[in-house]
C-alpha cells in the first residue's frame, strides 16, 4: 500500500522559524539604533539618563550601576551611592530624571560608552530588570586656523602656511580655491600625549603671477573651522596716453634745467664778486707802498 509523500515544508519557510527571525532581527535592531548619543565639547556638563524611574521606596531595594566601558563610574546599594575615584567630586546621580548621571567638566577621557543597570531583588537573588547605553563623545574645538606667509622659495612662488591647535578629535586639512582641492606640499598631525588636543599644520606653494583666494577648511568629527587667503598680483602703474607721460618727462627735465641754470649763474655772480673784491684791495696796498712827495720841502741852489 502506497502512501502519499509529506511534503516537508522548507527550513527557512517555517512558520515558527520566521517568527524568530523577524524577533531576532527587531532585537538587532532595537540594540545597534537605540544607543541615545549625547555630544558635548570639554569642560561642558553631560547629563547621561537611564531612561528608568523608580519610587523613593524602591530605592532602597535595587541595584543601579553606571559603568563606562569596562570600568565603574557610581553604583548605588541599599540606597547609598559610591563614586570611583576618576569620577569623585565631578560626578552625582539624579533620581529625579530617570536616574540619570551628571558629569561635570568634562574631559576628552570621558568619551565612550556608558551603560546603565538596574537590578531587583528576585527569589533570593538579584536579576536585570532594565540596561540601557549612552554614548558620550567629547570633543574640543579648535580655533580659527592662521595663515602665515613663509616667503619665496623661488621665482614667482609663494609659500603659505595653515596651522590651527588644541582640538578634539583628530583633523584634516584641506586647501580650497574655487571649491577644487588643491595639492599640498606637507600636512602634519600631531597629539599631546597629555591632553590629548591635536595640531595640524599644512603648507602650500602658489604663482604669484596670478591672482588667488585660497581656503584652509580644518574638518574635525562634524564640525569645520576655515580660514581664507587672498593675493593680488603687482601690476604696474597703466597710463592710457604716452603723449601725457612724454610731456610730463619733459617738464621734470626742463625744470631740472632752469634750477640748474639759476644756481650756476648765482655762483658765477658770486665768484666775480669775489674776485673784483678782491683787486681792489690788492691795489690799495700797493697805494700805501709808495712814499709820499712833500713840496716846499727842497732847497735850491744858485
């Protein structure tokens, strides 16, 4: 006696199966777009909440934790909280808003992932009642960038410097003119390795032939700083009529001669004046040479 075949339904086509998979695949999705990202820049204030409200009776009873990362930032039990020490004297929790925790002045250290637990009291032990995350990026901004003219390496080339520090996170430079990218001779990027900030300096080469508007955009996470460079080209002076300038030319020579001729006549005058001054006295010495005759004075003989 003949049977008829079960037809066996697919693997992936099971009813239950798909169920699962549509679960799983909300749960993925509910984890990787859930986290609530908070941006703040340094020595601001962040306000980190766990989305959870409990009564001041239960307070007594559950566990809440705050952890960054790996490492413990307060932990609240039997309603007294403890602060870990990179967080003392800068960080409390507010029962108020849904248990939240308030950091203050922030610190580029600070950024990462928070996660904060809830844990109640069940058949003698304490299980996860909520968890939720929040991530914290910190960042430092950087100041307007300055150009610096570094002078002429060569002939009808310029040399420019970009340079902008003490921002949070790493940057890039880029030079701009007419929204076209342009190729730099050097860009370099370096960190504190105490506090962290960031400097950046790039340098670029241009005709100084040309006219030119160049921009230093410094892009740091999201946000931009920029800095804008002119240079006009020399141009001599343009006259529309050279009758104009031979005639002025010749002006400036004929004036250049007239004053020329009057010092040189001022100074033949002065030298003949001189010099008739000059003979005159010459002859009144030789007046006085010469001895004088007295009359009446010589006797005659007969």
């Amino acid at each position: 006696m003949h049977h008829p075949a079960k037809q066996r339904i697919p693997l992936l086509e099971h009813p239950y199966l798909k169920l699962f998979q549509l679960l799983m695949l909300a749960s993925l999705f509910y984890f990787c777009s859930g986290i609530i990202q908070v941006n703040k820049t340094v020595k601001e204030v962040a306000v980190l909440s766990c989305n959870y409200n409990i009564s001041t009776e239960e307070l007594t009873e559950v566990r809440i934790y705050w952890q960054k990362d790996d490492e413990m930032v307060v932990a609240i039990m039997s309603g007294k909280e403890q602060v870990w020490p990179k967080y003392k004297n800068r960080t409390f929790t507010d029962f108020t808003k849904n248990l939240s925790i308030v950091i203050l002045a922030l610190r580029l250290s600070d950024n990462g992932k928070y996660t904060c637990i809830v844990q109640k009291p069940e058949k003698g032990s304490y299980k996860v009642q909520h968890m939720t995350s929040v991530m914290l990026l910190v960042r430092a901004d950087f100041p307007v960038p300055t150009i610096t003219d570094l002078g002429t390496p060569s002939r009808n080339i310029r040399r420019i410097m970009c340079s902008t520090s003490g921002g949070f996170p790493k940057p890039q430079l880029c030079w701009l003119e007419h929204e076209e990218e342009l190729k730099a001779i050097s860009t370099t990027v370096s960190q504190d390795p105490e506090t962290e900030l960031y400097t950046i300096s790039s340098e670029l080469d241009f005709n100084i032939t040309n006219n030119h508007s160049f921009v230093c955009l410094v892009k740091y996470g999201d946000l931009t700083v920029s800095q804008i460079f002119s240079w006009q080209k020399f141009e001599p002076p343009h006259t529309d009529n050279p009758v104009q300038l031979r005639d002025i030319l010749i002006s400036v020579v004929s004036g250049i001669a007239v004053i020329t001729a009057v010092i040189g006549s001022c100074l033949i005058y002065r030298c003949a004046a001189r010099w008739r001054w000059k003979k005159r006295n010459e002859e009144g010495v030789d007046m006085e040479k010469i001895s004088p005759i007295y009359i009446g004075s010589a006797q005659t003989s007969v």
